[in-house]
C-alpha cells in the first residue's frame, strides 16, 4: 500500500502544512539508513547533533517589498539524510498576516542547514527559513508550523510573534520600490506598488546560465557539449559593493547582471534544471541523480544572484526544465513514449515534481518579479500541464505568473486546450520564426482575449534555432549576416530589430529575449559575454524607452493592424497600436508609403527606431510615428 506523497498537496493554501509522505521511497531510504548503521555503526553516537531551541530570528531590511527572512533554529538535518530527510520528512509553514486581515500568506519554508550555507557550504545545521515580501508598511504578525511526518510538533512550531515594517526607500530601477509585478486579468504584468505595466527585453541565452564554476556542487557532465561558465568577460563589470561569496566567487556572473542592467534591459531568463538535456550541467540536488535531497549551499548561492537581480531591476524568468527531459515522451513530433530516468515523475504530477516546485517556490517566490515557465519547448500532456500549472498557483503564496513555451509547429496543437479557464495559465513564451513574430503575438493574443483569459504573451526564442538572434558585426570576426544552411537567405541585427523586437510590441506583446542559436560566435551553449549582442540590447533599451518616456498608453491601446491597410499583420507593410479617436501609435518599415490618418486636433510625432530621435517621415528608413489628440 502506498500512500501519497505530498498527502494534503496544494488543494488549498488554508491547509495547516503539507503532509509529505510517500512509503516506497521511505522504504528504500531506511534500507540506506540501516546500511549505514551495519557500515558506520559506531560513528552513529559522534555524529548525532542537538536540535535548535525553537527561537526565532526576523532579519532583512524591514520594509515594503524588500525580503524579511524569518529563521528558525529547529532539529537538526543533514541535506542528505534519510532518517529524517528535512526535504520529505519535516514540513515548514509560515503565515503572515496584516493586520487588516489582507493580505494574508501560506508561505512554505525550507531547509537551510546552518543558516550560512552560501559562504560555509554547511550540509547540515538547524536553520529553517521562510521569506516574506510584505505589500504594506505596519505591523506585521506571523504563526509557525513546523511538524514532521506524523504531525509531531518540532522545536519551533506554534511559535507566533510579529515585526514592523516601514515604507520603501528605494527608487529607480529597483523593482523594490515599484512593488510585486502582477497578472491582473490583461494582456501586460502591473506593478502592485506603483501600478504600472511591465514591458521587457533581455537575454534569453544562455539557457546554462546557471552552470557556473562559482557555484557549489555544479559540474559538467557533458563538458564538449555543455561546459561550466566562469563569466570571466564580465569580471570588469562587477563593482565595489557588489555581493560576493566565498573570498570573491559569484563576481563574473553579478558583473554580468550589472552589464544588462546597465543596457536598459530588465529581464533575464535560465534553466534551473537541464540533467540529462542540452547542457547537462544544473540541477538543484546534492548530486544530479538525487531527486529528494537538495544542496543547500547552491541554492544560497543562486538566491544571491537572485537577489542582485532584483535590487538591479532584472525579471527573472524561470525555465522549469528542458525539453528533453520533461516527460517520458522522446520527440516532439511522434511523442514516442519510453523511459527518461531524469525527468520528474516521467512528466506527472508526482512526489519528485510536487518538492521541485515546492522548494523553488519556498526559496525564491519571495522575489518581486518572475515568471514560472512551464518549461522550454514542452511536450508534456494538457492534462499533466494543467496539474503542474495548478500545483503551482496553488503553491506560490505570491501568484507570479506562470507561462507556457513549446515547439513553433506544436502552438496550435498545444495553446487551444491550455486557455482560459481551462489551466492556470497566465500567458505564453513564444518560439518562432524571427520573421513571423508579429502575426504569431497577435493571434495568441486574439485568441486569449476570446477565451475571457487574456495571455501575457512574449516573444523568447528565434528560429532558425542555429542561428536564433545574430551577434553584433565584427564580433569575433562575424560579418553581421546569420545565413541559412540552405538558400541564399539571410538576415542581420536591424531584421531581428524590426520584425521581432518591434514586432512583438505593435502586436500588443508583452516584450522579447534573445536567444543565440547554437552556430553562430557567442551562443547558446558557450555564450559567457553579453557585450556579443551590444547593439542588439540598444535597440530594446531604445524600444523601452520610447514607451516610457513618451508616457504612450499602450495598455489601453489594441493591436489593428486593418487601420493601416494591414489587416492580416503581413510583414513589409505598416502597424498599427490604437485607441480609436484618441491615440494612434504606427511602425512603418523602410520602403513601405505612410499610411494616412485624420482626426481633429492631433499631434504628429515620427521617430527612428533605430536611435530613438525624432525624424522627418521617409521611406528610406523605418520609423514609428505616434498620433494623439492635442
């Protein structure tokens, strides 16, 4: 008989804990266990440690949005213990409570062994944590559940107290004083603190960021295919007063983080697991096999990178798990079924999946802003998307948007059984041609909307996949032309800038991430220096500026691309973003005629996409011309 694990699951956030229990697993973990006694027996009594004694310690800068980080000196637990396993054995839940009764969070704790583990690597102690993000400034009350298995109270548990939190001090790019980025029921994410929408652009490559030397217990096993990352390129970019751990690691990749923050962008995505995919190379364990025992020193050590990201204003968009590892199916095409020992649960709902998403969730759902991304070109069922989806939003005390990315040719297959009420989808991450962003946005968009459910819907990678977005002319020698294996086509920075970038936007898209390929100098899977796509990251950063500064609308505005004689979105031909009498926003590519517009009382501006600046209107180059009432 088996019992399930993860008994009282995520079926409502009002459940005192989650009941983790699966007996096969704990049969075969108490077989380790008695082995290790028959082997090491008389170590056992210089090895046992004390339990903390239940105290509790509030830390972190005390105010709106910023993490407050409240630890438990609780049993002690050994990262890869079995008797208890504090991943499965022991469960930790926090509420936190306003006093006003809203708002009000379930928020699921973890192990942190000493509660230092990024600077000591420490595989055991008596930390238990829990990490809070509070909407608002006051008192603030919490209540502790800490039990193990069979509902026995740990030292720690019913522990109650509460804290003050003041007012934000932060401003500019730091997502702590703008507030939680949030799905509202639109098409764009909105900042709770200051209620303004979100559109982004940045790296979608490399997918390993993530597999980096820096980092504890991270190793290649594919190292031809998918080597570690030392971001030695971005080691000028780290800067005095930027975090660091253990006597100077982690500066290549926080350097990185301040290189993109530095371009404009805001927004950055990665893998947190790939075992036996592309790159081989990140996963959470202790061990790449070791699906019930995490490495708590790692995950310190990305919450550190995590947490420069936010203060720096950069989105993190968590990509779940790779392709070729997200189920029991082998191909896309022909979903041939078979056995992928490094996927969770071959895809299902299970024990394996259900503690992956719980421990990322409890260690970094406290940030502002992120996505949870089902995975990258995903082939798992509707129905084990939908259970995954739902485990999730129920899961995340903080509902962070979770999104969808699966193969270009699979999207009408996949996305029609996945909208509306039909999944907890919040929108889609799209893959396609370079070419036919606009079209592909507009659809999913359209089609969202009808649904009653409207998607969030980005564009995050660029077929053809060898090439994906081209690195800068003279990197490396390249010429600035990304040329198909077949054919005479081509297409360059200022292609990607027009019909992906800005394609994406005048569909009413919520944003882009690059993405590298795997031919060209620079990509996807070596990719250590950002600077490859300089120019590139110009023209986001010009595109996003160009909403802002000039304070367009563009919430309120709708895709019709039929008031510019484009009524199908073709590519070559005009645009067009509009609130109908009062805000008309047109991009027009090079060599195609302006298209008229009139209503009393406008204004006319024309700018160039490529430089921001105000123009004359011509043909001989792209522009974007805004129309507004006076």
């Amino acid at each position: 008989m088996t019992e399930s694990f993860f008994a009282a699951s995520a079926n409502s956030r009002s459940s005192a804990h989650f009941v983790y229990k699966w007996i096969e697993i704990r049969y075969t973990e108490r077989m380790k266990s008695l082995l290790s006694f028959v082997l090491f027996g008389w170590l056992a009594g210089s090895l046992s440690a004390a339990d903390g004694d239940g105290s509790v310690t509030i830390s972190g800068e005390l105010k709106t949005w910023h993490a407050v980080t409240l630890t438990i000196d609780g049993p002690f637990a050994e990262e890869t213990g079995t008797d208890p396993n504090p991943f499965t054995d022991i469960t930790l839940e926090v509420q936190f409570t306003h006093p006003s009764g809203t708002p009000s969070y379930e928020v699921p704790g973890y192990f942190a062994a000493d509660g230092n583990a990024a600077e000591t690597s420490a595989t055991n102690g008596t930390k238990w944590r829990a990490h809070l993000s509070p909407d608002l400034p006051g008192k603030w009350n919490y209540t502790i559940s800490l039990r193990s298995l069979d509902g026995t109270a740990l030292p720690g548990d019913g522990a109650s107290g509460s804290f003050e939190i003041a007012p934000s001090d932060k401003t500019g790019r730091d997502f702590r004083g703008r507030g939680r980025l949030t799905y509202i029921g639109e098409r764009y994410l909105q900042f709770a603190g200051d209620k303004s929408r979100f559109l982004k652009a940045g790296p979608d490559a490399p997918e390993t960021l993530l597999a980096y030397t820096d980092f504890d217990g991270t190793v290649a096993n594919n190292p031809e295919k998918g080597p570690l990352k030392t971001w030695e390129p971005h080691f000028q970019d780290w800067q005095d007063g930027d975090r660091f751990w253990q006597d100077g690691k982690g500066k290549g990749l926080i350097g990185a983080l301040n290189y993109l923050a530095a371009k404009g962008l805001n927004s950055f995505s990665f893998l947190t697991y790939n075992a036996g995919g592309d790159g081989d190379n990140v996963w959470p364990f202790v061990s790449r096999d070791e699906k019930f025992h995490y490495d708590c020193s790692k995950l310190d050590q990305w919450g550190i990178i995590f947490d420069h990201a936010t203060a720096n204003g950069l989105y993190l968009h968590f990509k779940l798990q790779e392709t070729e590892i997200d189920d029991n199916r082998t191909g896309h095409r022909e979903s041939k079924t078979g056995t992928v020992p490094t996927s969770l649960d071959g895809g299902k709902l299970g024990p394996e999946r259900k503690l992956y998403l719980r421990e990322l969730i409890a260690r970094y759902g406290h940030h502002l802003a992120l996505n949870w991304n089902i995975g990258e070109e995903n082939t798992q069922s509707p129905e084990e998307i939908r259970a995954m989806a739902e485990f999730i939003r129920e899961t995340d005390p903080y509902d962070h948007p979770v999104v969808i990315h699966t193969f270009p040719d699979q999207q009408d297959k996949v996305y029609p059984n996945l909208l509306g009420e039909q999944s907890a989808l919040t929108g889609a991450s799209l893959q396609n041609p370079w070419d036919k962003v606009h079209q592909r946005t507009a659809k999913w968009i359209q089609a969202s909307a009808g649904s009653g459910r409207p998607w969030v819907v980005a564009n995050d990678e660029q077929n053809p996949a060898d090439l994906g977005v081209p690195p800068d002319p003279g990197y490396r020698g390249f010429d600035g032309r990304a040329r198909y294996k077949s054919g005479n086509r081509s297409y360059d920075l200022h292609d990607i800038r027009r019909e992906t970038l800005w394609g994406n936007l005048m569909a009413g898209g919520a944003g882009v991430e690059y993405y590298f390929g795997y031919r060209l100098p620079g990509n996807d899977l070596i990719c250590e220096d950002f600077r490859s796509r300089d120019r590139s990251w110009d023209f986001c950063r010009i595109a996003l500026e160009f909403f802002y500064d000039n304070e367009i609308p563009f919430w309120e505005m709708e895709p019709n691309d039929a008031l510019v004689g484009n009524a199908e979105g073709k590519s070559g031909q005009a645009w067009c973003l509009a609130k109908e009498g009062e805000s008309y926003l047109i991009f027009v590519p090079k060599g195609a005629a302006t298209p008229e517009l009139r209503f009393e009382g406008v204004i006319r501006a024309t700018f160039d996409p490529a430089s921001g600046d105000s123009v004359e209107d011509s043909p001989e180059m792209d522009r974007v011309i805004w129309i507004r009432k006076d």
